[in-house]
C-alpha cells in the first residue's frame, strides 16, 4: 500500500504545481496507470487486514472423459438422462451414429462441480471396464485471483478518469481522456470475460462420454444344392451377357462382310483376266 500512496501523492503535488488542471491530472494519472502490475498486486493484498489474509477457496476445473462398450446402449443412454437429471445438471450435446459394425453415442453433460464424482460414479456403475476413462483438475486460482485484481485497479483508474474528465476545460482534453477511458473499458470487459468463463469452468464441471455396441453381422451359409443353382444361373447369365453383346457389335460385322465381299470380287476379276 505504501507505492500506491506515494504515486497518489506524487499526482496530487503535480496537479496542484499546475493549477490542478486536467492535463496535468491526465500526466499524473497516466503514470500511475504505468504501473498497473504492481497497483494490482497492492490492490489484491494490501488492502486486507492481517486476519482477513485466509488462502482463498482453491479454483478447480474438473473434467471427466468415459468411454466403454455397452451392450444395450438405449438403456445406456436413458440411464445417463436420469443421472444428470438426478445431480441437477444438463446435455450440452448429444449424438448418436452408425458405423459399418457399430452404433455408438457421444454425449457432453454439465454438473454441477459438487455433483461431478457422484455423477461419474452413477455412470461407472455396472461398467465391467472402460476403453479410457480420464479425470484431470486443472487448478487457475491463480490465474482467478490475479484477474480479480487487475479488474480491481481498472475500474479504479477508470474512476480516476472520470473524475478527470468532470474538469476537462476544452474539447481537446475531453476527447484525449474519452480515449483512454475507451481503452481501459475494452480492457476491463476482456479481463471480466475471461473471469466468468473461467467462473461457469469451475461451477460447472465437464463430462465427456462415449459408449458403443458392436454389431458384426455373420454371412449366411448356403446349401450345396443352392451353391449348384447359383452357378447355374451364373452361367446362363454369362452367356446371355455374351450373345446380347454380339448383338451390339453387329455394325462391325455388316462392314466385315462388305469387305470380305469386295475382296472376293476382286480376286475372281483377276483371276478372269
């Protein structure tokens, strides 16, 4: 606490050796805005007193990804609907296909993150094993606490601007500080973005499911008898085949005899003469 007084105390001496004007606040303020990284870290820690400095309730994103064959996936799925029902969460998505020798549905379910490990548990049940089957916890208190702290000392800078702003004395010094209010504001809705994202990750928790039945179908096995009458009838076929392609080709055959024709008279008109 004791930097952030000193530049605060650093801009109100410059402003009053400059008649307290706006521009001069403006320079007072730009400099304390230099150093946000550190006015964010007084801000997050300094400000408590030594009793209220408790470690902060740890930030974890659970996250939980199953797959294993079932083989009554109806029952599979409906079973799923109830559970997630059951622990008060929801199916982001749900979807379900065919393969050559396969049927298989992938779902994405939000729970609650008080509720995850019962619900990953329900699902497990009756599983006799899992193709995979993966829990991972990412801890970002970190990153949540120091998000908390930079909004912090943005809005309080934006305060500082809008106090500038009130003793603008020209259009000039109203439209420098417009712009770096915009700025800070394009940075305080990012940092807030980024905050209740990772705010619905971790009350949330994620759940990844994948279950499938495998349903190879065996050819049928033909008689004798039937194997005979098949290559009969593929026999005829190929011929039927052959003479209709004959057929096709009798252009070639009306030219072939017109040539062979033509030759002949000519070797008996030799042969005259």
């Amino acid at each position: 606490m004791t930097k952030l007084f000193f530049l605060g105390l650093f801009g109100f001496i410059l402003g009053c050796s400059n008649g307290g004007s706006p521009e001069s606040l403006l320079k007072a303020s730009n400099e304390s805005y230099a150093y946000e990284d550190e006015l964010a870290y007084e801000v997050s820690t300094d400000n408590l007193e030594p009793e209220q400095k408790m470690p902060r309730e740890a930030k974890i994103i659970k996250t939980a990804t199953l797959s294993f064959e079932s083989a009554q996936p109806e029952e599979t799925h409906q079973k799923i609907l109830a559970l997630v029902a059951q622990h008060n969460g929801f199916v982001s998505s749900d979807n379900a296909g065919k393969e050559y020798n396969r049927i298989y549905r992938n779902m994405v379910v939000r729970v609650p993150t008080e509720n995850f490990q019962a619900l990953v548990n329900g699902i497990s049940e009756g599983v006799p094993y899992f193709d995979q089957k993966t829990i991972s916890r990412q801890d970002v208190t970190e990153e949540f606490v120091d998000l908390e702290a930079r909004l912090n000392a943005k809005r309080e800078l934006e305060s500082r601007y809008l106090e500038l702003l009130k003793q603008a004395k020209n259009v000039k010094e109203m439209l420098q500080i417009e712009r770096e209010l915009s700025t800070i504001r394009e940075e305080i809705e990012a940092k807030q973005g980024r905050l209740n994202y990772l705010q619905d990750r971790v009350s949330m928790s994620t759940v990844n499911i994948e279950f499938y039945k495998n349903t190879s179908e065996r050819g049928v096995t033909l008689s004798y008898g039937q194997k005979m009458k098949n290559a009969l009838k593929g026999g005829w076929d190929g011929i039927s085949v052959f003479f209709l392609g004959l057929l096709y080709l009798w252009p070639l055959f009306v030219v072939f005899l017109g040539v062979g024709l033509f030759v002949r008279w000519l070797i008996r008109r030799k042969k005259k003469s």
